[in-house]
C-alpha cells in the first residue's frame, strides 16, 4: 500500500508506521490525517501484525499542525470542523489499533505530533526531543479529542502544565512525568523501539490483545461522550480576535494583547 505523506515499512509482526514529509518537518496537514486513516484501517486488516512502530522521517518527528495550510484555507467554521474531525478520527484510528503501538520520537514534536505520541501505548523518546502543546499559546482550544489522552498519560496537574502553557519540555522532564516510558540516545531510538516491540512479540497474543483492550475501555469510558463537540470548540476559538493576534504574534515574534474576544 502507497500513501503521498505515509509510508509503511517492514511485514510480519512489526510494521512501522512513518510520518513521510521530512522536508516540512512532517507537519501534520490534510493529507496527513487522510493517509493516516487509510494506513490505520489497512493495518486493521493484517491479522499477522501485533505492534506497530510510529515513528518520522528525517530530524523531527512531527513539526505539529501545517500553520501555512491554516493560514491558506482559513475558510468558513465548516472546514475547520471538518479538518479537526478528520484529526480526531486519526487519533482515534491510532488509539483503537489492536497492535501495540510505540511512538519512537526525536526531534521536536509539537501540537499534533505530541497528540500522535500521546496516542500511542509507549513513547520512547530520544535524548534530545522536546514536546511542545502550543494550542492555547495560538489562541486555539486543544482538538482531535487529546485532553483525555494527555491525562491519561501525565496525570491531571500535568497535563494542565503541557497544554495551558505551551512550554517546551525536555526528554528527561517527560520521562519524570511519564509521557516518556524510556529515554536513549537518538542513534539507538529505533533499536530501542525494535526490543519493546520484540519484547511484546515473547508474549502470547490474545492476552496482550485483551489487556490492551480492557484498560483502554476501562480509561478512555467517559471520552467521547465529554470530548465529542471539541472540533466545534476549536473552530470557535479560531476565530476569535485573541486567536488571530496569537498566530501574528506567532509569526512576528511580537507581543499580542489579549482582549478575551
């Protein structure tokens, strides 16, 4: 199977899902997402595979959300609901994977790619990585359903912490939060991600399936029904005036005033 941004890599057990737009940092756009929920439904059809690798092309994992595309197909509140549904379905599609799913991350991973990794059952990040939710700094409430996801993963307080403020934070500060189960030097990352997967692979399948299965249902019970009208909630926000002096300020380096409308 061939995808224009997603590329699918190895056979049997272990298949690595690659975010493929090294030469945009692997921003998320349109495409993204599309590919994304394609390559996820057609790993939902290979029985023989029990972990899927995500990882990206290149230097960074996921340069986050394409700001260019945003600015080029602003639109009407329509197509920005429907750009954030098709990010919750490619969240959802990654979450409901029956594989294990390990997100191997290097480089920056900001906005939707700290999504993507919060998505996933294990996160091995490289020494050097650094996660940013940089949203609320844009003006911008949090989509693609992954409030739940971050406080499942880091905890309430936490998750608070990444999402209101922005802030880049280190490998070691997300492997003392829990965001990150381990941390190794960068040229060992996709080694490291191979061993998990490998370790996965000694256990007998249907147990892995089932306790996978279980503690999802368990956790992720009240998600969709609080989080279901979150794309609505960042096509609002989107088009506030706060919103708009956030992106200029993004991209002047300025200092905007918020006028909480």
């Amino acid at each position: 199977m061939q995808w224009e941004t997603i590329r699918l890599d190895g056979e049997g057990a272990v298949r690595e899902l690659v975010l493929n737009r090294p030469q945009a940092r692997n921003a998320v756009n349109l495409q993204v997402l599309k590919d994304l929920n394609a390559a996820c439904a057609h790993l939902d059809t290979l029985p023989d595979c029990r972990v899927v690798i995500l990882r990206g092309e290149g230097p960074t994992f996921c340069a986050g959300a394409d700001l260019k595309e945003r600015l080029s197909h602003g639109g009407p509140l329509q197509h920005t609901v429907h750009r954030a549904r098709l990010g919750a379905r490619a969240i959802d599609a990654l979450g409901r994977l029956a594989p294990i799913t390990i997100a191997a991350m290097q480089g920056h991973a900001i906005g939707g790619g700290a999504c993507l990794g919060a998505a996933c059952d294990f996160r091995i990040g490289a020494q050097g990585a650094q996660v940013s939710v940089r949203e609320s700094s844009l003006g911008l409430s949090l989509s693609w359903q992954s409030i739940p996801n971050f406080v499942h993963v880091v905890g309430a307080a936490r998750a608070k912490e990444m999402i209101l403020f922005g802030e880049l934070h280190d490998a070691p500060t997300l492997l003392a939060w829990g965001y990150f189960s381990q941390v190794v030097p960068e040229p060992e990352l996709l080694a490291a991600a191979r061993r998990l997967a490998d370790k996965v692979l000694r256990q007998p399948p249907l147990p892995v399936e089932m306790t996978k299965a279980s503690i999802n249902a368990l956790v992720r019970a009240l998600d969709r029904s609080v989080f279901h009208l979150d794309e609505y909630g960042l096509g609002l926000s989107g088009r506030s005036q706060d919103a708009e002096q956030a992106l200029k300020a993004f991209f002047e380096g300025s200092t905007p005033e918020w006028r909480y409308e």
